[in-house]
C-alpha cells in the first residue's frame, strides 16, 4: 500500500494528500499544475507555469544568442573572403537608388550643358577648340557619370561577388534578433 502524504499548493496554501510516489498534480482548489519536489528531508511544491515560463525564456534567450553568433559567423565569413571591404547591407540599397537619380538628373544638366554651349558657340563663330572642348566635356560627364551611377546601383562593389546575397542573408538575421526580442 502506497504511502500518503501532504503539500501544500504554491499557488494557493490548500493542503493536499498525494501518493509518495506522485511527481505533478492538479490542485483541487485552483487548478495550478504543481510539480512536487523532495528535498533534503522535505517535501514541496512548485508551480509548473513559472518553469514552463522560465523554459521558455530560455529557450528564446538562446535562440537570440544562436543568431547573434550566426550573424557573426556570416561577418567572419565576409571579411575573409573580402578583406579590407566593409559589409554590404541592404539599407545602403535605397540610399544608392537616391544618390543614383539625384547624379542622373545632375548628369544631364551638366551633359546638355555642355552640348549646349558648344552648340552655341560653333553658330556664333567661336573657334573650333572651343565647341570641341565643350563636347568632350559633356561626353566625359556622360560615360564618367554613367559609370558612376551603376557603381552606385550595384551598391558601390565592382569585384566581390554575392554582396546582395550576403545582405539579404544578414538583413534576415537581424529582423530575427530583432522579432525574437520583441517576443513577450
């Protein structure tokens, strides 16, 4: 015959009678899951929402903790392959795209410009020198400011490969830190 004993309900107080050999139990007065713990010569009871939430806890701390350290792996990872090169990130996508439409209507003012003014100045007379000056000033703003709009549009990287990738890669990582963290 199993032996009986009595806890009480951390929860509650209300006294409790359970079988020695019982490990969790429902109240009977609150309803509280309760995990019944032995210690050195004692008997008690601890409520199994506290653990189940501490569990929890922990268990997203170290989620955040496992992608902190694969974000900083994926750095690693970067600078050795690309040495010397800051990491690409996928904010400096829009502020390209801005920079690359305020160069292009800038380019072509200064293209027309120049064009203009040669224009000009071979119908008034001018000497030739100077409606070729004028014209090669308009063509190098136009294949310089070209080059420099793509190279702002790739996001200022001609050689390494997969910074795009790698940007969106470590962009997804950090709006995971950053949803974990928001998590209650």
């Amino acid at each position: 015959m199993a032996n009986v004993i009595s806890v009480n309900c951390n929860n509650c107080g209300a006294s409790l009678e359970v079988d020695e050999a019982t490990r969790f139990v429902t109240c009977a007065h609150c309803g509280s899951k309760l995990e019944i713990r032995r210690g050195s010569g004692s008997v008690f009871t601890q409520t199994l929402e506290r653990i189940e939430h501490a569990t929890a806890s922990a268990s997203k701390d170290l989620e955040i903790i496992r992608l902190e350290q694969e974000l900083e792996r994926l750095d690693r990872e970067w600078q050795m392959q690309h040495p010397g090169m800051p990491l690409p990130s996928s904010q400096n996508a829009g502020n390209a795209a801005i920079g690359s439409v305020v160069g292009g209507a800038f380019l072509a003012l200064w293209v027309f410009g120049c064009f203009a003014m040669s224009a000009m100045a071979a119908k008034d007379g001018a000497p030739v020198f100077f409606s070729i000056m004028t014209a090669g000033m308009g063509l190098v703003g136009l294949i310089g400011g070209g080059a420099a709009i793509a190279k702002s549009l790739s996001g200022g990287r001609e050689g390494p490969a997969g910074g795009d990738s790698f940007a969106a890669r470590r962009q997804a990582i950090l709006d995971q830190i950053v949803s974990r963290r928001s998590q209650t």
